[in-house]
C-alpha cells in the first residue's frame, strides 16, 4: 500500500471515529413542561431546561445526590443547559418565564 494511500485510509478512520462521538452524543428529549420558579414546588428529574429569556439568573436544586443548589448567573436567551434538576427556586430566580424542563 503506497503511502499517499495508507495516510488517506487512516484519515478516513479518524473522521468517522470523530464523526461518531460528535453526532451519537446527541440526547433524545420525550418530555416537556413549563416551568414556572417556585420555592416550593418540585418536580421529576429533568434531563435539559431550556431558557428562552435573556440574560438571566437561575438557582436550581440539582437531582443527584446531596440535592445540591446552584445558581447560575447571566444565562443567555435560547441556552440548553443539559443539567438533571428537580426545582428552579423563585429566590434567586430573575425570570419567571420562558423556561422549558426537557426530559
């Protein structure tokens, strides 16, 4: 095998290996619902939230253990943060629409 042909076999190799991790790690969501910040209200495990509204604040209750709580700050309009949460508080919270929970 010549070695103009060997490097353009292992550059196909590359880009199919390459392919394969960028586009299979794309998640299927089969799940919606409005999430409206509550400090009291919690819901079954997310698996993304989508924020439509700009620049935003979010303190969210994580779903893995410890229930940890996290605020994430200047969230851009038409982010997926692909975190499993089971509530969005309403203190913390600088909008209070255009959230989606995905699951």
């Amino acid at each position: 095998m010549s070695k103009v042909l060997r490097c353009f076999a292992l550059s196909l190799v590359f880009l199919v290996v390459w392919s394969s991790r960028v586009f299979a790690a794309q998640p299927v969501y089969t799940g919606a619902a409005v999430v409206v910040p509550s400090d009291a209200t919690v819901f079954t495990r997310t698996a993304a939230l989508w924020v439509g509204t700009a620049e935003t604040s979010l303190t969210v209750v994580m779903a893995g253990e410890g229930h940890a709580q996290v605020v994430f700050t200047n969230v851009a309009a038409g982010t997926l943060l692909p975190i499993a949460i089971q509530q969005v508080k309403a203190t913390g919270t600088t909008v209070s629409t255009g959230m989606i929970a995905l699951r």
